[in-house]
C-alpha cells in the first residue's frame, strides 16, 4: 500500500507530513511522536528523503504502538521553500503544533542530526513537549558560519536549496546558524526526559557534541554511545532498538 502524505501549511508553503498508527488511533498511551529528519546527504537526496522517514515511522508505530508523526521539512521530500536554520525550526515547531492536535497525551520529538538539535530548541519554549531524543545531535551550529558560500553550495547539491536567488542576502543566512542553541536550550529540558545516542565512529558530529548536551541536561539525560557506527543511525537497527525500548518505559 502506498504511503500517504498530507499537507499542512507552513511559513514558506506546504509540508509533507504522514501520520504512522500504532494498535489505536493515539497508540496505548495517547502520545504522539514527531520524528525530525537530519540534513541529507548526497546530490538531490533530499527529494527521496520522505520515503526512509515513513518507513522508520511505520516500524516505530507498529513496535511501540504509538501514534508517529514524520514531517518533511522545507526544501526536503515535496515540502515547499528553500533550507534555512531559522526555517526549519519554524516548520518543526508547526509539525508539533499540528501531533498536538492528534495527540490524546503528550507529544514526544526525536530527531536525527541537525532534527535532534531542532528538537531540543523547540522544547525549550514548548512544555506540550514531554521528552526529547537526539540522535547524532550537534550542540551548536557556530561550525557552519566558517563558509557561507560552501554551505549554500552544498544545499543546493543535496536539494535543499531549490530557488536560484535564494538566498537573498548570504551573510544573513549564514549568521541566523548562531543563533540555535542546543546546548543552551538542553539546560531548560529538565525534568522532562532525555535520550541521545551516538555513533563512536562519527565523523560528522564528534562524539563529544552529545557530552555537552547531556551534561547541559543534568540527570534526566541517558547517552548511548555505539560502538563502531558513524553519523546515519536511521538505517542503524540498534540505535532504533534503543530508541522503540525507550519510548516503552515513558509513561503516559
């Protein structure tokens, strides 16, 4: 059976979003979980992104019978715009207004990557969020303002950056990336829960960017580190094990 995808509107146009059914229409408990996409990799990945997220949804859904909610971000599967940091947390923050209103319980975000770190910041300012997971999670972005124009170079490669204008101002683009905290944003997390996991092997986002998080978050946080796994833990089976065992002990 195909997927199906729905719209919601969003800041720069439509987001995808599909909705995966536990064993109820709420899952046993009555939450919902918003999974966030990290930042795609290679040339035009992010148009086929959607189709890995409804699959990781639909497996979450079916092991912890919970509702899960997967949302294209814009410039990534058939959500409009063009990538920007500021963007996506404005479009994740829609995506959680939108699993509240299906939510019986609590709304619950777990992202990969730069979704994990998107994640921590929109709990931050949102007590509807009752516990965040963080996969492969930076604690900063101020990495990414070293080379603007490499950058924007590399969204255009992977397909986040679709309009040839865009961005209309570079230096602004590119300074906005200072402006998302995770680590901060992890020190108002407390007492709501906390799991992160990390590649040991992880190229892209050191193993130490989670040590700040979790240290940041005090003792709701749970670190996983695994061994041998670099930075793509979607396709990794033990990262979701943790993940779906995780999700299980959280109340309701």
């Amino acid at each position: 059976m195909p997927t199906r995808w729905e719209t919601i509107d969003g800041a720069a146009g439509t987001l995808a979003v599909h909705a995966a059914h536990g064993a109820s229409s709420g899952g046993v408990q009555g939450n919902v979980l918003v999974v966030c996409h990290g930042f795609p990799v290679g040339p035009d990945s992010a148009e086929g992104l959607g189709a890995s997220l409804s699959t990781l949804a639909d497996r979450l859904a079916a092991e912890t019978q919970w509702q899960v909610l997967v949302g294209c971000l814009r410039g990534v599967g058939s959500s409009e715009g063009d990538f920007s940091l500021p963007g996506w947390l404005d479009d994740l923050r829609r995506i959680v207004d939108h699993g509240a209103t299906l939510a019986g319980g609590g709304v619950w975000v777990v992202g990969f990557g730069t979704g994990g770190a998107l994640a921590l910041c929109v709990a931050a300012e949102d007590d509807r969020v009752r516990g965040v997971a963080c996969l492969g999670a930076p604690a900063s972005f101020e990495a990414w303002t070293h080379d603007g124009r490499a950058i924007v170079d590399y969204a255009r490669r992977v397909g986040v950056i679709r309009s040839p204008d865009f961005p209309p101002d570079r230096r602004a683009w590119v300074a906005a990336f200072s402006s998302v905290r995770p680590d901060e944003a992890a020190t108002k997390l407390p007492p709501r829960p906390f799991l992160l996991v990390h590649g040991a092997e992880d190229e892209e986002v050191p193993l130490a960017e989670s040590r700040v998080l979790a240290e940041a978050a005090g003792t709701r946080s749970e670190l996983h580190v695994l061994a041998g796994a670099g930075h793509r833990l979607r396709a990794d089976p033990r990262a979701v094990a943790i993940l779906a065992g995780w999700l299980e002990r959280q109340g309701p």
